[in-house]
C-alpha cells in the first residue's frame, strides 16, 4: 500500500466527501456540531464516545451524512488511527472544533491505515483522509511516510532483508533524494581498517558492509547518523533460546529508523550536512563465526575482548562511531535495538536516549511532548563503566554482573566516540507489542518526529 491511498490532494473537498466529528466521552450531550437527528440516532445505538469506537450516521436516503469518533478522556492524540480501520472507502475530513490537536488526529489517521501487505493480499479499499487546508501537508505526508518507511523495513523477515537488501533499501531512500552513497564491503572491511564490523559479519553468506551515505551542502553543520543493522540476530555462537531469536528480523530496527528519519531530514530541507552510515550485517553461526573469548582490534585502536557474541550490535557500531567521530560532526546520533535491560527499565514503548549534550537533550524532551513521541533521557553514569573492564584487552563488550545493561551498553559507545561533542545514543524497541489505534503489532518507528523537530529547532531549513 501507499500512502496515495489514503491521503486524499491537498484540499480536494468534493461533493462525496462526507465529516468525522470527534467527541470526549464526556462532552457527547452538549457537542454543538451534532443536530437532533444526529443524536437522536447515537443516543439509540448506544455510543458512549469511548476511545477509538465509530458510530456512522445516516441521510434520509440510506446514504451516510458521516461518522462520529469517540475520543474516549482524549488522552490518546492518535486514536483517530480506529478510522482507517473502521470507516468505509470514500473521502472524510475532520469537522467541528472539538479536536484538540487537529494535526495529531491526521497523523494518527495516516498512522493507523498501514498495512503491512507484502505477503498477504489486503481486502477492500481504504477510506482517505483529506487534511485540513490549516496543516503543513508536506510535514505530515512526509512524517506518515518516514514511519511507514521504518515499519515496512523492520516487517521484512530475514529471508527477504539481508546485507544486501538493506543496502537495496538505502540506495532507494538515497536515489529518490539525490544523496550519494558508498559501500565498503567484505574483505574491504579489513583493508580499510573496519575489523569489528567484519568480524560480526564474517559468518553469513551475505558479506558484512559499511553503507555510508550523504547529503547537503558541503559548509552546512555536519549532523552525522548511525543505525544498527543487524539483519538477523541469532546470538551468534551464544545462541539465543528459541523465543529470544524470534522477532531478531527487527534486529536492524536502527538503520530502519536511521533511513526513516535521514528521509524526514531531507524532505523537510533541514540546513545540514547529513551524512547516515549503517554497519549491516547478520549474526550468524557458521564455522567462523566469531567466539567468546576472542579479541579483536576495533577501529579505535582499542581491543575488544568478546565476553558475549549476542552483544554484537555495540560492536559494529563501536567502528561505524569512530568513522563518523574521526570528521568531528556537529552532531553525531545513533539508533539500535540494543539491550533487552531498556525495555526492562521503561517497557516497549519509551525508548531511552543518552547525550552528552544538555542542551539538545533538553530540547528533546520538549519535543518528545509536543509529538507525543515516547523519550527518556538516562544517564551515562561513569562508575558503570568499570564493569567492561577485561584483564587481557582494552575492554570487554559485557559486563560480569548483569547489572544496568543499557547504560554500560551506551558507555561502551562512548570509549568511541572522542571527539564530537554532541552525542545521543537511542537504545530503541523497534517494535509495537500490542495492537493501538496508530499501530499495529509489528515494526515500528520510534523518537524520530521528536528527533526532527528538535533538529529543525537547533538548524533551521535550507
């Protein structure tokens, strides 16, 4: 599906088009919009306005005059999602002045009518949304179509999104944005000095890559992205237990929502220097998979003793960080599906975010609100770090004692990032566990809105 099919042209209100009002549960009786045959009909079917329920309301000639949503306490800005499932085919636009964020409900609206239709044809066709002429239509397709970009990636299983699809990926999100991209591939991988990422990598019959890709103009602030992609995640030789390894297709959930929010970044023109450099590899077990116990020298120049293959995410992103850190960025972000210990902490739906920057930290969490966009800073607590210690390397990828596991996960990050001052590591799910108006169970996009906004914020537009 595309987002074409459900998002009507800017200010097409034809004839056909027909009304969603939107109501609080505890406003129904006195909504001024509805007349008396409207409620007349809600009153005998039994509508109690509840969160994401639809009444449809009929015309005097068995046609439909339009729907009512309830908004339930209207604590759910996006539980205008219910309408792409619930509404019959045709155009509808949002009526009345009881919606509280208008542009919210129309995200939601975009939000909720994904399918995720690769493998299993869709039945029917899908109501469209025409947006309100008061909303910036350009930043709303394009923020429905970055997170339907992030969700399409993280659904494709493994068989289907490898290393190399994920490089197909780039170069399409690429091409249709005029950035340029390179790979470095395989055994390049050593002669370019890229050790750790080759050696996760090695044991796949897909080779293990460095796609580094690039945008903007040359003097703009340099805002460098790095997405985990681990195609598939078996644990490597410290094998994952049968139902550990059965969602790790959205082991590369951070390169889908590195590719997801580069995508907004372009679309939106922000006043930047992008560059996006995605370590893509598969973790899997062959005769040279890599060990517990080896040693390997990263691009750092630290050696890292591996204590457990399953923590292989940080160590492909310990050579792409020192990549992107050896061009001092303005900015350097990183996003991976890296510690089960964050969804342990603050669950599936608030990813935790670590920086060395206050101020854009701040910013964040202004704009995690404002986006309603889940986010939790944590700290980068420094005693935690003297649990990666190892007596025969630099340092070990684990700590011994289980203990604050995303937290040494980003302090590990950090022994490899040395020379950009401004760094936010996201330790994201990737995943909706639980079907909600905006979302069904599967992929999903998580703090990039909030990250474009707060980006907007602190470079402006081109």
């Amino acid at each position: 599906m595309k987002l074409e099919e459900v998002l009507a042209p800017a200010d097409r209100r034809s004839a056909d088009a027909r009304p969603v009002w939107l109501v609080q549960a505890d406003g129904l009786e006195k909504h001024g919009a509805l007349d008396d045959t409207a409620r007349q009909w809600i009153d005998r079917n039994g509508f109690m306005a509840g969160a994401g329920e639809v009444l449809l309301l009929p015309e005097g000639d068995g046609g439909l005059a339009g729907a009512v949503l309830g908004l339930g306490d209207g604590g759910d800005p996006f539980v205008a999602g219910a309408l792409a499932r619930k509404l019959p085919e045709g155009d509808w636009y949002f009526e009345g002045d009881a919606i509280t964020d208008l542009r919210l409900a129309s995200l939601g609206f975009l939000l909720g009518a994904y399918r995720f239709g690769r493998y299993r044809k869709q039945a029917g066709k899908q109501p469209r949304l025409i947006l309100d002429a008061s909303l910036d239509h350009d930043e709303i397709a394009a923020f429905a179509r970055a997170s339907w970009l992030a969700r399409d990636l993280v659904n494709t299983p493994a068989n289907d999104l490898g290393p190399d699809e994920i490089e197909a990926a780039a170069r399409d999100v690429a091409r249709d944005r005029e950035m340029t991209v390179e790979v470095i591939k395989g055994a390049d991988l050593l002669e370019q000095n890229f050790p750790l990422i080759h050696a996760v990598g090695r044991a796949s019959v897909s080779a293990p890559r460095l796609i580094d890709m690039r945008w903007g103009k040359p003097d703009a602030p340099r805002l460098t992205l790095v997405g985990k992609g681990v195609a598939f995640d078996t644990g490597g030789l410290d094998i994952k237990p049968a139902s550990g390894m059965r969602n790790m297709k959205k082991d590369m959930g951070g390169a889908a929502n590195v590719l997801a929010l580069a995508s907004l970044i372009v679309d939106l023109k922000l006043d930047v220097r992008l560059r996006v450099l995605i370590p893509a590899v598969e973790n899997a077990i062959a005769g040279d998979a890599f060990r517990p116990g080896d040693i390997f020298p990263s691009r750092k120049g630290l050696t890292v003793e591996i204590g457990n293959t399953d923590a292989e995410g940080r160590l492909i992103l310990a050579d792409a960080l020192t990549c992107a850190d050896e061009e001092k960025p303005d900015m350097l972000i990183d996003m991976a599906t890296l510690t089960g210990a964050a969804r342990v902490a603050l669950g599936p739906d608030v990813p935790p975010f670590y920086s060395t920057d206050d101020a854009f930290a701040d910013a964040l969490a202004s704009a995690s609100q404002q986006e309603h966009d889940p986010l939790w800073r944590m700290p980068l607590w420094a005693p935690y770090a003297k649990g990666l210690n190892s007596s025969v390397a630099d340092l070990c990828n684990v700590t011994t004692d289980g203990m604050a596991g995303s937290v040494t996960a980003a302090l590990f990050l950090q022994r490899f990032v040395t020379e950009t001052g401004s760094w936010a590591h996201f330790d994201i799910f990737a995943w909706s566990l639980s079907a909600k108006p905006h979302a069904q169970v599967g992929g999903e996009a998580q703090g990039i809105r909030a990250m474009l906004v707060a980006l907007k914020h602190r470079y402006g537009t081109a």
